[in-house]
C-alpha cells in the first residue's frame, strides 16, 4: 500500500492500447530489475485484473483486496486457513480481505482520522466482532530530526518528511505483546517498516510467513540482506492494482 491518500488522477488514461502499452513496459523494467524471481507471462495473466483495478470506483476497501502485488495476494489467498492467527500493520483492503478467512486478526493503525474511518466501515459490514483486534497507535514526538535513519532498524522512524521528529515504537513493539512464534503470517504494510520486519522476524511460527510490501524501496535493502538464511526468501515482483507501476512484496518463511 502506498497511502491512503494516494491520488487516482492517472486513471484519466483510459485508452485500452495505452495502458496495455505502459504495462508491458512496466514488465520490461521488472524483469530487469528482479530477472531471477519476476515471470513475464505470469504477469500477462494479470493484465485482466490490473485493467480492473483501474477503474474509477476501485479502491482496497471498495474491492477487499490486500494493496500489494498480484503475485503476494494470490500467495496469501492460497495458504490462509481459517485456523490462522494473522497479524498486519497497516489497516484496509488487507483487513476486509483477511477476516472472512482466518481465525484470529490482530491490526496495528498509526492514522487516527483513517483507523477511526475504517474501523467504522469495518464494522459496519459487520465483520470482525468475533475475531479482530485493533490497535490505533499513533507516532510519539521526540523531537529529534537529525542522526537517525529509516534504514535502520533500530531507529523506529518513518521515511516520510510529516513524520519527521516522530517515532513509531510503540506502534512497532505492539505484536511484543505475543509470544514469539504465535503467529501463522504477518502483513507489513504500515509505517516503519524495517522496524517492524525486526520484531515480526521471531513472532511468526515454524512454517508461518512474513509478508512485506513495497521491498523495491532502496532503504529497506540493509534489513533485507541481514535475514537469517534459515527463512525461505520468496520473492513477488509484479503488477499490483490501483497504481499504474509495478512494484515488490516480498515473503520470508521461518523454517
């Protein structure tokens, strides 16, 4: 997910050859950029849905669907059971896409004026009275500005310039709360990113998975590339609904 205010304005390119055009070229990129994990004639078969996806009444909520690449939603819908416990940073199409299909869903939100909304929309299609727990967590002020970095793990800062003499450790360190190994995945799609993937790396079980969207984004290489080995890296470069660019979600299991 890219945030909650993103514009829709490109959609104005409604032209079928056009956007067929852009979105072969978005292909060319991606498999240069990932030549190892991204399959071409995969995301031709995806075509028909990013088409979809990109008329003017969709949206995460108003589709139900986790904002991340085709591939990782594909991914999930195939491995969710409904005996799964399921934590997720970042709340949204994720949330009404996962709570149907799983046990138990725990939600972390950092923007009030959007948790509030969607919390009511949520609830008002009458879904997760029985098996959703959310948490609005909003970023401390500290007042610091300089000598930290998004990349580091250990920071707890957003890369964003609003959040700037903000932290989100408390918003990170809320799965701290579970016992490591408690959940069967994890969906990082929030604030803090790198910070979050520290904390969630130990709370998924044996067997369970760790979903992080939009890895293309160059500071999060440093967290990435320390990763035990000992986690299947699973990587889902592809077309992903509602923006006209390709981007990453990438999957770490715990073996």
């Amino acid at each position: 997910m890219l945030n909650n205010n993103y514009s829709y304005s490109y959609r104005k390119t409604k032209n079928l050859y056009g956007r067929l055009i852009k979105y072969l070229s978005e292909g060319q990129k991606c498999r240069r950029e990932y030549p190892q994990s991204f399959n071409i004639l995969k995301s031709l078969s995806y075509f028909p849905r990013w088409r979809h996806s990109q008329r003017d009444s969709a949206s995460p909520m108003a589709d139900r669907l986790p904002w991340i690449t085709f591939a990782a939603i594909d991914f999930l819908a195939q491995n969710l059971r409904p005996d799964m416990k399921v934590f997720e940073w970042g709340i949204g199409g994720s949330t009404l896409f996962l709570l149907p299909r799983v046990a138990e869903l725990v939600s972390v939100e950092h923007d009030r004026a959007w948790g509030e909304s969607a919390q009511q929309k949520i609830t008002e299609m009458g879904l997760g009275a029985g098996n959703w727990n959310f948490s609005l967590v909003t970023p401390s002020p500290d007042g610091i500005t300089t000598g930290r970095d998004p990349a580091n793990a250990d920071d707890y800062i957003s890369s964003e310039a609003k959040f700037q003499g903000q932290n989100f450790k408390d918003y990170v360190t809320a799965i701290d709360r579970y016992a490591d190994g408690y959940f069967d995945i994890i969906l990082i799609d929030g604030r803090a990113r790198p910070s979050c993937f520290k904390h969630a790396i130990e709370k998924v079980k044996v067997g369970g998975y760790v979903l992080w969207d939009n890895t293309d984004r160059i500071h999060y290489d440093q967290t990435m590339q320390a990763v035990d080995p000992a986690y299947q890296f699973i990587d889902l470069p592809g077309p992903s609904p509602y923006v006209p660019f390709f981007t990453r979600t990438s999957v770490w299991q715990r073996r």
